[in-house]
C-alpha cells in the first residue's frame, strides 16, 4: 500500500507531467481543427513509438490510417492546443508524430 507521502507525491507528478500526457479527449482538439485528423489516435502512436519502443507497430498502425488523416503539413495546430484543457501542445507532437512515423 501506499502512504499519504507516496500518493501525494505521485499526485504532484502528475500534476507537472500534465501537458506530456493526452487523456484521449480528442473530440475537443480534433473538432478545432480543419482538417479530418484523428488527434488522439496520432499522439497514442506517437506513444507506442516513444514510450513504449513499439516502433515498427506504431508506423504500421499509423500507415493503416486514411491518406487524409496522415496529412499532418500545412496544419494551423494552435486552435487545438487551445481546445486541449490539459495544455497538451498538440502541433509539437503532431509535427513529431509525421517525422518518426511515416
């Protein structure tokens, strides 16, 4: 079991690693954008690849996805890193999910 001292300090982490993580609550970050683009599923891949060492099945997964969801360039990405209620700064990772898994 964990203790008062343990669980508060997993609370504070949490709290400074908020903006890494994304809740998958991507109605609200994908329906700012104008353009047909899964947010949650792209920043679940960009994990597999860079959380999780899952490489290959993160690009294969990400290579399964319809043309029009792949195209990541040319993206005005700051109304949804607004619509984000955690201040996850979509663009950036977006813009890393198009380099490491094309």
């Amino acid at each position: 079991k964990l203790g008062a001292r343990e669980l508060e300090d997993l609370r504070r982490y949490a709290a400074a690693s908020r903006s890494a993580a994304c809740d998958g609550c991507d109605h609200l970050c994908s329906q700012a954008l104008n353009a047909p683009i899964p947010v949650g599923t792209l920043l679940r891949y960009l994990m597999y690849h860079d959380s999780y060492g899952k490489r290959d099945e993160a690009r294969a997964l990400y290579r399964a996805l319809p043309e029009t969801a792949r195209r990541l360039d040319g993206i005005d990405w700051s109304r949804a890193g607004e619509a984000c209620p955690h201040g996850v700064d979509v663009g950036q990772y977006l813009q890393r999910a198009g380099e490491v898994l094309t």
